[in-house]
C-alpha cells in the first residue's frame, strides 16, 4: 500500500479518494503522473501519497432541531 498522506485521516478515506479518482481516469480524465500501463487504481493511489489530487471533507452536516416541521414535497398533501 501507498504512503498515506497526514491530512487523510485514514485508510478508509485514502481507499475512497483512490476509487473516486480512479473512477475519474477510467471516465476519460488525464493521470497526473505518467506510471506506464499500470491500472487506474495504482496510479490514482501514487496521485494521492504525492499529494497530486485536491479534496475536502465538505461542508458540515446540519443539526435537526427536535419539534422542527418537515417540509412537504411536490406531489405531497400535508394533512390538517
């Protein structure tokens, strides 16, 4: 396995990144690195410990307050 970058937090998100951006590869996206005829997922991994491929953790999820109405939806009736 690939040097696991200090910013990934672990192998789980290191695996996750690894298939998105093989994903990517395999969806026509350039590699960032020239690896010969090595498989997306090897290179994506290499991309990754070298610190080539830009991502976050997103935004926060959101609290629900307790008591807080749900919202109706299209094609929904709220009932009175």
């Amino acid at each position: 396995m690939e040097r696991i970058p200090e910013k990934i937090d672990s192998k789980f998100r290191f695996v996750l990144l690894a298939a998105e951006r093989a994903e990517q590869m395999l969806r026509g996206a350039k590699p960032k690195i020239d690896m010969g005829e090595l498989k997306p997922t090897r290179i994506a991994m290499k991309e990754i410990s070298n610190d080539l491929v830009e991502w976050d953790y997103g935004p926060a999820p959101v609290a629900e307050v307790e008591g807080e109405t749900e919202e109706v939806g299209a094609g929904e009736v709220e009932e009175s």
